[in-house]
C-alpha cells in the first residue's frame, strides 16, 4: 500500500500557476525525493499534502484518507519538519519533545520512552542546553525528533539540508535515512547528491508539473548513454582524433564525449588502435541523477 498518493493537483496564486498536474506515490517505508529548482512548487505541494493550502483541482490521499484543506489526517499519520523549524528557545529538547507529546495526546510513560528514543536517535540525548544556544544542524536535529514524536506514517522534511555545512548535512542524511525503520519519508530538495545518496525513488518537479517519478533504478536504465573521457599520452594527437569524432569536446586537454553508445565507444578504441595513439587514460562515466534531471528538464 502507498502511504501517499497525490494525483493531479492543481494550484494558482491569482494568474501564475504554481502547480499544474503534479502526481506521485509514496510506497512504505521508503525515503522518497522531491526533487525541483528554487521555486518549482515543492513547498506548495508539501503544505497542500498537510492541508495547509486549498488546491484549484486533484486529490491528496494519506494512508487512504483523502486531505482536503483545513482539515488533516488523523493527527498520527502525518510529522513535518519545515525547511525553517521554529522552537521555545528557553526549553531544552526533552522539555520541548514532553510537549510536543502531551500536545498529540501521548501517555507519560510512552512519552518517556519515545523522547529517550529519539533524542538518540538524532544525536541529542546527552545535549542539556537550552534550545536558543542551538546551532542550525542541532535545531534541524530536533525539528526531525518533534516530527516523529507520535509514531507518524509519513514525515515531510521541506529543504532539511539546504543550509547546512557538509558534516551537518551527513548528520541529517543519516538520521533521515533511518528514519525510513519507522516511517515513509518525503525529502523535498534541491540538491541531487543528496537524494542519490539516501533516496529509493523519486520524483522530478519542473513548470508545475511532475516530468518524471520512478525509482533510482529506472533513472539509470533510462541513460543507456553514458560519458566518455580520454586523455592522450601526446598532446598533438588530439586535433587526429577530434577530426574523426565531430561530437567530441577538447576540456583542457581531455577529450570528451558527454553521451557515449556501446558502438561508439568501440569506434574510439578501435581509431585509435589503428593510428597507434598512445592513451594515459580511457574512462567512461556513468549517468547520475544531475544527467537525468538536465534531460528531463529540457537544459
């Protein structure tokens, strides 16, 4: 069962369409990336998934329940973490956590538990100071706690990793990727090496509407084409080689083909075999998801 289905939903802010046709499912247990430029209509479409946002058209389900505007989902089914988490900067995370909690209905024992298991879960179970000290990465930290107090089906992390240094953004990651024992996770972004890292499908956001949505593994069978590099042992063979591959690109002083067949690539070895070009190096390159969402996206 998918734990999210959004199909077809529709959105203008007076005459600029924001979102014009989005679709995709999330099955369980999955971290599932949202993937569009500054701008794309992420954002929109996660607050419409919450019911924070009335759409002009389409249907939100969550867990089988449909999600209209004003009115959410059972309270269990949903945790958020916004791009921008806002806190009570005189608690600490256990105080705030305990009140996220009581809010949602939780028992003291339970709550006592699930606090402890998710402040270690997020690295922030032996952290005593008040939340104002807090760094952004911590704050990001206990935004993905407060998100899962209540045992959520799905969690919506909008942007969690977008301001963060490298070692704060390897520290959400990793949390965010084992949430996923828990919950299913959308992870809404722009930033691809992220999503290639953590992410079991995906889905492409481009002028209001969903351009691709399948898994990792269909994006790399979809680029049968792949790169090509190559460098010479002697400069002064690259203009012979450039001459009989018109689609070849000189990169100070690599020769490079961005999309390579099979046959093209023998076509290569077999040249410069036949010239006595000595090679210091032939490496071809795989396709990543910045290959395929370029392609998709028309750049």
């Amino acid at each position: 069962m998918n734990v999210l289905e959004v199909k077809e939903i529709k959105k203008s802010f007076g005459s600029k369409k924001v979102l014009d046709g989005v679709s995709f499912s999330v099955p369980e247990n999955c971290v599932f990336g949202f993937i569009g430029r500054n701008g794309a209509g992420k954002t929109t479409t996660m607050r419409a998934v919450l019911g924070l946002l009335e759409t002009d058209g389409g249907e939100i389900e969550v867990c089988g329940e449909r999600v209209s505007y004003g009115k959410t989902p059972k309270s269990g089914y949903i945790g958020y973490l916004p791009d921008v988490p806002e806190f009570y900067g005189y608690m600490n995370a256990r105080e705030y956590l305990t009140l996220c909690g009581e809010i949602t209905g939780m028992s003291r024992n339970d709550l006592k538990n699930r606090c402890g298991e998710l402040l270690e879960l997020v690295g922030l179970d032996k952290e005593k100071h008040r939340i104002k000290g807090y760094s952004r990465g911590m704050k990001q930290r206990l935004g993905i706690a407060q998100a899962l107090i209540n045992r959520p089906k799905l969690l919506i992390c909008d942007e969690p990793t977008s301001a963060l240094d490298p070692v704060g953004r390897k520290d959400i990651l990793d949390i965010i990727s084992a949430a996923k024992e828990q919950t299913s996770v959308v992870f809404s972004t722009h930033i691809l090496s992220d999503v290639e890292r953590i992410c079991g499908r995906v889905a492409f956001l481009e002028g209001g509407r969903t351009v691709f949505s399948g898994s990792i593994e269909e994006i790399h069978e979809r680029q049968t084409d792949t790169g090509l590099e190559l460098t010479l042992k002697r400069t002064e063979d690259a203009e012979r080689v450039l001459e009989a591959f018109s689609d070849m690109e000189n990169s100070g002083g690599r020769l490079i083909f961005k999309k390579a067949s099979d046959k093209k690539a023998a076509e290569l070895m077999a040249f410069l075999a036949a010239q006595q070009i000595p090679v210091m190096r032939l490496e071809r390159h795989e396709a990543d998801l910045e290959d395929m969402f370029m392609e998709v996206v028309g750049k």
